[in-house]
C-alpha cells in the first residue's frame, strides 16, 4: 500500500523498483504509477510492504479509454503477457498503465 495525503492504494511496481539510496528511506516508482496517483516528484509517501495476499484466479479487466481500446486491439499478442508481468496487486476500479513499449502505455480498469 501507497500512502499519500488522506489517500491509500493498494499498488505494485514489481521489476521496476528503482532503490535509491538517499538514507535508504527513498524508493522510485515509474512515472507512469505517479501520474496515475497524482504524485509530484519528490513527493514523500508512506509505503506498507506485505508478503503475503491472497491469489486470484482470474481478473477481468477492461480499457479505461476509448484511446486505450485502441492500444489493446493493436497489441493483443503481447498485451496478456505484459499484464502478467507488470500487474501483482489490484482492487476492483482501480485504473492501472500498463508500459507496452517506449512511448506508449495503456491504461485498464480491474
């Protein structure tokens, strides 16, 4: 869990953890999930790390936009695979981008 303001969710980040190490306090998360949650860069946050959640068997999941309807249909072949990878954590509504390649994302609805 990302805490900002009054505001917490529940997100993940997996390969994309950027440690830095300014006291070791400090973690980058991608530009993308920032945006996502309204985040200014340097922004301080308090982050919960849990080891163990519950699996789910299936999440359905559809485009948040028109324009990333159109994302989708041109990239089904990878898009299923890049999900997998990218998407650990999420909650019913919640809004997540997903990188497809260098300078284009899309963003889908759990």
């Amino acid at each position: 869990e990302i805490e900002h303001g009054d505001k917490v969710d529940s997100v993940s980040w997996g390969q994309q953890v950027q440690e830095r190490t300014e006291g070791g306090n400090c973690v980058g998360i991608p530009s993308l999930m920032m945006k996502e949650l309204n985040l200014e860069k340097d922004t301080m946050v308090g982050i919960r790390y849990f080891i163990k959640i519950q699996q789910a068997k299936e999440v359905h999941v559809i485009p948040a936009t028109v324009d990333d309807s159109e994302v989708i249909e041109h990239n089904q072949t990878r898009l299923e695979d890049l999900i997998l990878r990218q998407l650990r954590v999420a909650y019913e509504g919640q809004v997540v981008p997903i990188f497809v390649r260098q300078g284009l994302h899309v963003r889908i609805k759990a």
